[in-house]
C-alpha cells in the first residue's frame, strides 16, 4: 500500500459511494431494500416505488426540502457510468429494466455494518477455526503415510475416549458463550457468502464482456478465434474459482446434503441459547437464498455460451451472403456475355455423369376416386343426459380476502402458520381456499413452504361431510 497506490484508490467506487454527498440515503435504503431482506434483483417499476416511499418517510421526519430530487433521477444517478452504484439492465425476456447491487457497493455496507459495535468479539472460535484448517491443509498435504495414519489414530483414540465418558455418564455441561460465538461466527460467515455472490457474477460477467469485445475486434478467422475463446473458458472453468463454484453448486444442489443442512439448521435453531439471541429470520430461508443466488450466477456464465452461439449464427449469415454474391455476379456476367456469342461451337465440356435409372414397374397403379355417397336424412335433435346443476354451483375463492386475513393476523404477531389462520378464519370453500392460500405463499417471497412438516387440515362440507388433506406447513412472515 504505497502512496501512488492509495491516491488512485480514492477512484474506488467504494470510496466514492462512501464521500458522497447523499450517502446516507443510499445506504440507508441499498440496506433496507435489498440487504435486509436479501433481494438479488428489482425491477424498475419496484424500486421506484420503494424510494418514493422511503423519501416521503424521510421528508416527513425531516423537512420537505431534504432530498428534493425525484426517485427516478435519483436512481439514475446511482446507476450511470460515473457512480456505478447500481447495475442497471434489461433481461433476457422482457422490456422493462432491473436493478441490482454492484459488488462494490455491497462490500461499502459490509463495511459500515462491521463498524457496529458487537456484544463481544469471538476470538475463540476464530482461532479454533484456524487450527482446524491449518490441520486439515497438514492433512492434505502430507505425503508420509505412517504420519497419516498417526494422526487418524489420535482422532479415533480421542472419539473413542469422549464415547466412553458418554457412556458413564460423564457429560461436560454447556459453554453459553462458546455457543453464542459460534452462532454469531454462523450469522457473518453466512452474510458474507450471500454477500461474495455479487462479486462471483460480477467476474463472469466482465469474461463475457472480454469475450464480446474480442470477437468484435478480432481479425482472426472463425476457427481460430473460437479455438482461443474456448481455450480461455476452459482456463476459467479449471481455475481456483471456476473449480471452488463448482464444488459449492454440486454441493447445493444434492439432495442429501439439503436434508442434512436443513436437519442441523433446524436443531441449532431449537437450542434454548441460541433463541435467545434472537437469531436472524434470513437463517430459516438461507438454502432457498443460496441457490436463488447460485442459479443467478449459473445464468450469467450461460450468457459467454449464448454469445458464442449468436457469434456462429452471424458467421454462417455472412458466408451465405458472401455466396450469394458469388452468384449475383455470376448472373450479371452471363447477362453481358448472352449477345456475344463464342466462335467455337464447343466452348465447354461437362464430364461424364451418372445416368439416372427409372423402372416403369417400380410406378404405382392407377386408382381412379371414389365420389363420397352422402345420404338424405332429416336431422334429429338430442337431449343430453348430463346433470347441468354443476354449473350453477359454482364458487369463487376471493385471494383478496385471504390475503386480508394474512396482514390482519400479521399485525398482531411477526409470523402465523396455516393452521393459526384457519383456526381464526376457519375455511369455508375447503381444498379449493387451501389451493389459493399455497399460492399466495409460493409466490410470497416472504413465506415458506417447509416441506419437511406435513401437516393435517380438515373441514365440513355443507352436506356435513368432513374431509381431510395432508400439506405442507405453510409460514407467512411479515
């Protein structure tokens, strides 16, 4: 960090979004809107009208004159070329633009939430964590069998040891703070996994940049350019973090380790000393978060392969458009040449070709038509059997009112399950509610389905039958 170093890294976009002049505001409402309930992506139309509410709130507590500027031009502002603090862009499929946090930006609030002072600094389990991983990397590379095999040994020797005091009895009571360090260990390391997601993608993202700037100025021919490129994917694919990110989807994606992450979120969850920390709700949905953020990244990788797929479709565009100005030219000379007629009368010889061989009894036989015979008849009017009460029946299942019930019970408690809301709103259209009430929780990005809670919901019919349906436990949260 020498001084030149430190005069251009005031450029930072760090650096700048941290001396700006509205930097409150920014960071007040980046932290609001998309940090804390870990958003990845909001459409034009959304934050919008998200910053013209946090700026009529800010104008009320503060005076009108504070911020006079509108939401648009403000996100405009954030998003152009001289801040950079928004990534502004349109989607594959669809007209409207989208929002999203640049990796420099994050990492400006990462840092102003590590200047909060904490109830205490974990330095245990810091230095635990260091010694666990100076061994595993001993581990790894130790080349000398009898040592490995010595040091597997000391593992066993030590479970066995703690399986014995188990079985006596011997059962060494809880360590409040070792647990509550630990827990607060879990929180940062899982914030700031979500938080490098921004800068992954933002890696692939400046490859395909890199990869759409080179083949518009490259004069190599297709093959050549096309070797390079997958040349230099292959790099990245087979590099520290191509390599890394694949270990880490594989890993997210296997059904297996979900169970076995789910399994020992939801036990950690259930210590006494753990709820009493108050744990961060964004714990319970962090797998959905974490494969929300993965397949993003996926999809920005997807585009270098799109691109070269466009580039091959332009490439056979343009070989074709040179043939046929091939034979334009070809026309237009036999056009200038048809009047000029050759001296010789063989000017140009053909060679030999294959002489086509037809078989008259290879030929179908001739099958005169057939005229369609169409009979006179009267026709008859029908009377359907089918009982047409049904159509008149019908019910309809307000979504509207349901989810009325939802905020009125919301304002009474952070969050409710399914059979709180029936229990209080008891169901009157039967399976058919349940279905509207699924539908709004998988299309609330604040509920959760838990799968692993199946649940028992009855009813009565108006004729008085009772039903039944097994569903999973369905979680609305403010």
């Amino acid at each position: 960090m020498d001084y030149q170093y430190l005069v251009k890294l005031k450029q930072h976009p760090t650096l700048r979004l941290l001396n700006a002049e509205s930097f409150p505001l920014i960071i007040s409402f980046f932290h609001q809107t998309y940090i804390e309930p870990n958003v990845r992506v909001l459409s034009q139309s959304e934050i919008v009208e998200k910053l013209d509410d946090y700026l009529f709130q800010l104008r009320q507590a503060y005076g009108e004159t504070l911020h006079p500027r509108t939401a648009r031009e403000y996100l405009d502002q954030w998003a152009s070329g001289e801040s950079a603090y928004l990534r502004k862009y349109y989607p594959p499929q669809g007209d409207e633009p989208e929002f999203d946090l640049t990796p420099a930006t994050e990492k400006a609030i990462e840092w102003l939430r590590s200047l909060v002072q904490k109830q205490f600094i974990g330095t245990e389990s810091r230095l635990l964590t260091i010694f666990q991983l100076l061994q595993a990397i001993v581990q790894a590379t130790e080349t000398d069998q009898e040592a490995r095999i010595n040091v597997l040994e000391k593992q066993k020797q030590a479970i066995d040891d703690e399986i014995n005091r188990l079985k006596s009895g011997d059962v060494a009571p809880q360590n409040p703070t070792q647990i509550k360090e630990r827990f607060y260990q879990v929180e940062d390391t899982a914030r700031q996994l979500l938080s490098d997601f921004r800068q992954v993608e933002e890696n692939f993202r400046q490859l395909d940049r890199k990869t759409r700037e080179r083949i518009a100025t490259s004069s190599l021919n297709k093959g050549a350019l096309l070797d390079e490129i997958f040349g230099e994917q292959d790099a990245i694919a087979d590099s520290d973090q191509g390599r890394s990110f694949r270990g880490f989807w594989s890993f997210l994606v296997s059904p297996a380790r979900q169970q076995e992450f789910n399994e020992l979120l939801q036990k950690v969850l259930t210590v006494d000393l753990v709820q009493e920390l108050r744990p961060d709700a964004f714990l319970l949905r962090y797998k959905y978060h974490l494969l929300e953020a993965g397949e993003k990244v996926q999809r920005t990788s997807a585009t270098l392969i799109e691109q070269l797929r466009k580039y091959l479709d332009d490439q056979a565009w343009l070989d074709n458009k040179r043939i046929m100005h091939v034979i334009q030219d070809i026309e237009k000379k036999a056009i200038h040449m048809r009047q000029m007629s050759p001296k010789d009368k063989v000017f140009m010889q053909i060679s030999e070709i294959k002489p086509s061989i037809e078989l008259p009894m290879s030929r179908g036989l001739f099958l005169p038509s057939r005229n369609p015979v169409i009979a006179m008849q009267e026709i008859i009017n029908g009377a359907s059997e089918a009982n047409t009460d049904v159509l008149y029946n019908q019910h309809y299942v307000d979504e509207q009112q349901l989810r009325g019930y939802i905020r009125q019970l919301l304002q009474e408690k952070p969050q409710v399950t399914l059979p709180e809301l029936c229990q209080r709103f008891p169901l009157k259209k039967g399976l058919n509610e349940l279905i509207v009430y699924l539908n709004i929780a998988s299309n609330d990005s604040k509920s959760m389905i838990d799968n692993e809670h199946r649940i028992l919901m009855t009813w009565q019919t108006e004729q008085g039958q009772v039903k039944k349906v097994t569903m999973p436990l369905l979680i609305f949260t403010r």
